[in-house]
C-alpha cells in the first residue's frame, strides 16, 4: 500500500501536477467560502478615507450593510459615499460566489511575514467582465489577505483586507480598494460634492496614478437583519 501511495505521489509531481493540486486549492476555497457563508448579513460602522489625486475628500464616517447573496451598499450621513466603478468587490462574498470559474493554482508568497497561497480564478463564462481574480489566502486561518481583479471595463484594481476581532467570521478590520486613477469611473447621477470635497483639475500624471478608498471598521453587527430599504 505504500509502495502504491510513494508512486501516485511521484506521478502526480511529476506528470499531472495541475490535476493533483486542483483538489487541493478547491478545498481551500471551499473553506474560505463555508467560513464568509456563516454571515447572512451585517451593518458596520466605519471611516472611509479617499486618496485620489485630483479630489480633495476629507475622511468620514460611513455605515456599511449587506445582505447574501450579494447586496452591499456603502452610506455616509447625507448621501452615498463615493466610491469606484466595480468597487462593490470590497464585499468578500461576491469575490468568490458561485462555482462558474476554474480554479488555478499560482504558487505561495509572503504578505507582511505571512505565507499566503495563490489562487487565480479564471470565470468559464465568456461574457463575464471579470478576466481574471487573483486571490491571496491565509491557508491557516481560510482568510483572504488580498485580492487582484483584472476586468474588461475597469482594468485593475487590487483589494488588501486586514484583521482583528471579526476574522472568525472572515470580515476584515480593515480593507484598502487600490486603483488607477485613469479608470475611476463614478456611479451614474453622483457628483464630486462629497461634504466639503473640491474637485481638481486633471492632469496627464495625475491620470496615470494610483487612487486608493480605505475603509476602517469600528464594529460589525451581524446576523440581526438588514432591511432591503438600505439597499436603495
């Protein structure tokens, strides 16, 4: 019997390595997603700051909801925070909901000491905007420290989570959505008036730059209902 077990182990090295790891990345992001499943819904309190270029925001406090299987929303006192086209993927959940994509291991790196695993998730449906998501996994503790999605539409953008006391519900302290300031793009009706922000003008630079929405949470409260009013 181990003679047998040595040699599958060898051919798997050495032959058909694609298909011996592919279980293996499945039942990590099975576990990921058994772990973010446990929050049916959740409000938040938290502060966002926006560091774009050619717009002076000053931070504020927002609240957060969601709701499975995918509503989320982002309020501050007033209004609706601003925030970048496709940014809705700060929501965890939506980053690895559903089962139409291919699952492709990537090898591991280290994130602030930690060694992660990474795994690419290549949507099967072809009208999909979503190219490709690149996920960076605490393999331990089933936590996703980060996120790199490439789309059609909005290019680029990277996702950067941080936690603390909610991690066993795998909901982040902190999460850091970066992007290129070239594609920002504004959710349709919605303005540059964010409280006392004041839009400057662009500039080539200023384009090709880096933005960055950083949302830090205070507390969570979770699995006590959330109306679909807060969704609208």
């Amino acid at each position: 019997m181990k003679t047998i077990q040595i040699l599958f182990v060898i051919i798997c090295t050495h032959s058909f390595p694609q298909f011996c790891f592919s279980q293996s990345e499945a039942a990590l992001i099975k576990g990921v997603k058994n772990k973010l499943d446990k929050v049916n819904n959740y409000q938040a309190d938290g502060v966002m700051t926006i560091d774009v270029s050619f717009i002076k925001v000053p931070p504020s406090a927002v609240k957060v909801y969601y709701k499975k299987p995918d509503k989320f929303n982002v309020k501050k006192d007033g209004g609706i925070s601003i925030l970048p086209k496709g940014s809705a993927s700060v929501n965890l959940n939506s980053i690895i909901s559903g089962e139409n994509y291919t699952i492709v291991p990537a090898g591991n790196t280290v994130l602030e000491n930690s060694t992660v695993r990474i795994i690419k998730l290549l949507p099967n449906d072809e009208n999909s905007d979503v190219v490709v998501t690149s996920l960076y996994i605490d393999e331990k503790k089933l936590l996703i420290r980060k996120s790199v999605i490439t789309t059609k539409e909005s290019g680029t953008y990277e996702i950067e989570m941080a936690y603390g006391k909610y991690s066993e519900w795998g909901l982040p302290d902190k999460v850091i959505f970066i992007f290129n300031t070239k594609d920002y793009k504004l959710p349709k009706g919605v303005t540059f008036e964010y409280e006392s922000g004041e839009k400057k003008p662009k500039t080539a630079n200023s384009e090709n730059k880096k933005g960055k929405v950083e949302i830090a949470y205070s507390s969570y409260i979770i699995n006590k209902g959330v109306p679909d009013s807060y969704f609208k």
